[in-house]
C-alpha cells in the first residue's frame, strides 16, 4: 500500500465542485487581486477565530513581516522566540533589522519554554514570538503572564495551528497580533501563497491594510514605505470553501493522531506527543520521537521500503543555519531543539487518510521499533 506523506488532490476531489464554482466567480467578476472573495473570507475567518479584524496577504511570512512593523519594531531591538520553528519566524525578524533571541524549547511538548522565558527578557525586548508548533498552542497563560508583567507585545505565530485552543479559545487571541499561513499544506490550505494575520486592535488592522497595499489610503498616496503583500482573489475564494470544512478536517486528524498515540504509548523506545492539559493540538503534523537520530534513520528506510512517505521538521535547527552564523550561536547551546531535530519524524496525517492506511503505517513502525 502505497500512502502518501499528504493527498492534497484526494482533498481537492471531495469539493471540487464548490471550488471549481468559487474560482469561476471569480474569472467571472475579474477580481484578481484582494477584491471581494477575500473580504469575504477575512469576515469569515476573524469569526471563526473569534476576533475583531483579519487581514489577508499573501503569505505567513509577509503577516508576520507586517505585524513587526505594525509593532514599530525597529533595528537593533531584540525579539524572543524559538529556534525549533520554521525559518520564516526568524525571517521577519531579520526583516525589520531586529534581533532573535532564542529560548530553547520544552523536551515533551516541542514548544517554547516558559520556565526559560524570562531570563531572556531585557530593556531591549520589543516582542515576544511563541509559536504553536506542530498544531500544539504554546502555553499562552504562561507566556501572557510575563508579557502583560513586562509590558511587552506578543505576536502569536498560529502557522501551523488553525483551529487550535486554549481552554476552548482559538489560538489568535492571546497575542496583539497573530499571523496564519495558508500554504497549500496547512490544515487550512490555500491552492498556493497566502497568509494572514488577525487583531482586536483596530489601528493596527487599518495600518497593516494599507501596509500590505503599497500603503496608499488612495491611489498614488503613499504614507509610508509599504509593500505588495496583497491576497489573490482566487485564494481568498479557496480559503472560502475549505474553511467550512476545517472543523472535520481537524476532528480526523485528532482520531488519526488518537490511533498512532494509542499504538505507540507502550514502546519506551518511541515519544509520542505530549498535550497540554486544556489544549486542542489539531496536528498539522504527528511527530513521533526515536532514541536517536540513526534509530530514526532506519525507520525512514523501512517506511519507504512499503511505500509509506514520511518527513523531517525540522532536521537543521535555526540557530544551526549558515544564515544565522553571525548570531554565534553553537551547537549544543539549545539541547531540546538540537535533539527534537535529531530524532523527531513526521508520520502521515490528513483528513483522507483511512483507517487501514494508519494501521499500516503503525503496523510497520511497530515491527521495527
């Protein structure tokens, strides 16, 4: 049995119908660019989110880009984060000329570490970036807490966690600012770029709807230096479709996840993920931890011997990249991330998946655990 690491197109057969409808309205109206099918989705998803405003551009990163700005992030000041993250977190940092400053991750969890937080904080700390790595929310009540003490803004990177919550609040409420990304792979997926980010603050919400538009409140009037961050409108009419299904698509993921963590929570050998008490982890991705990283080596090979696909997030941590060099960090200075990297392999999960896929897949693991 041949099973994929995700099936975007056995996805894309389930509502193509209303995709195909959606897309066609908007050939038809020639709304190209943001235009109504994306107001149409930012009303949809500041609801589904539970917030006041959604802006939508075309990618997580450039949300997070304008969320830094939006924040008047200025050169030289320093930003908290993690180093076990996709490198667009660090990207947007470095855009606005700051500093990241790592905090090394929990070794259960995989997300940012709150007991290490504040010994980071200093008079130069102009955000603090958690981000809820995997589909799992960081511990927000933790990391608000120092950040309303510190008075320092929080911007939540929710990249991976559409539909997760915090004692039944969605991520993207915590933070002053929160930023998605819909890359075509997330739980909410686009059918290429796009992103967005989401606020109660309503100032910041009309600033980052100029930013993402060459900042012109009229055209040929630009108040400050802006960018071409805008949304496609024939993204913002997919995002319009498929949110309507992102609560089932999430509820299967869950099972999948209940199916391989039932499978595997005997074999002292295999981690598998831990969730915080009150949390709905939405598992974009099931990561299953090995002793070691040659362990998992050869459990990759034996998963591709049946055909089965698997992936590695991330093998190369940001601190560690050729990019980051000048930061002088070394090996072993972040021990949870470096080992996280290591050892850590993504297992299938998509909504598609049928029971007898996940059995295979948990069948071979098990034979060679």
């Amino acid at each position: 049995m041949s099973i994929p690491f995700l099936d975007l197109k056995a996805q894309y057969m389930q509502i193509k119908v209303e995709v195909t409808d959606a897309i066609q309205n908007v050939l038809d109206s020639t709304a190209y660019v943001l235009g109504p099918s994306v107001s149409n989705f930012e009303e949809k998803f500041a609801e589904y989110i539970g917030v006041k405003h959604c802006i939508g551009v075309n990618s997580g990163t450039s949300a997070l880009h304008l969320a830094l700005i939006a924040l008047d992030i200025k050169a030289g000041d320093e930003i908290i984060t993690t180093p076990h993250t996709f490198v667009s977190t660090i990207w947007a940092i470095s855009y606005v000329g700051a500093i990241p400053v790592f905090v090394d991750i929990n070794a259960d969890t995989y997300n940012i570490n709150t007991n290490l937080l504040e010994a980071k904080i200093s008079n130069k700390t102009k955000a603090i970036i958690p981000v809820h790595l995997y589909g799992q929310p960081a511990n927000m009540t933790e990391i608000m807490k120092i950040a309303n003490e510190y008075n320092i803004p929080v911007v939540e990177d929710a990249a991976q966690a559409h539909g997760a919550e915090i004692n039944g609040l969605k991520v993207g409420n915590f933070g002053k600012i929160s930023c998605f990304s819909f890359y075509p792979g997330k739980n909410l997926g686009a059918y290429g770029e796009g992103g967005a980010l989401v606020t109660n603050d309503d100032a910041i919400a009309e600033r980052c709807r100029l930013l993402r538009n060459h900042s012109q409140p009229e055209k040929y009037f630009h108040n400050e230096v802006g960018y071409n961050y805008r949304m496609d409108g024939l993204q913002g009419a997919v995002l319009g479709v498929k949110l309507k299904y992102l609560d089932s698509w999430n509820s299967r993921r869950i099972e999948i996840a209940s199916m391989y963590n039932e499978a595997f929570s005997n074999y002292v050998n295999l981690s598998i993920p831990k969730v915080l008490d009150n949390s709905k982890h939405v598992y974009h991705l099931y990561e299953l931890g090995f002793e070691s990283n040659e362990k998992r080596e050869v459990m990759i090979m034996k998963l591709n011997e049946k055909g089965i696909q698997t992936g590695l997030h991330y093998p190369i941590p940001v601190h560690l990249q050729k990019a980051y060099k000048h930061l002088n960090y070394n090996e072993g200075d972040f021990p949870n991330t470096e080992k996280a990297a290591n050892t850590l392999l993504s297992l299938p999960i998509y909504a598609e998946m049928t029971n007898q896929m996940v059995e295979e897949v948990i069948k071979i693991i098990i034979e060679n655990a």
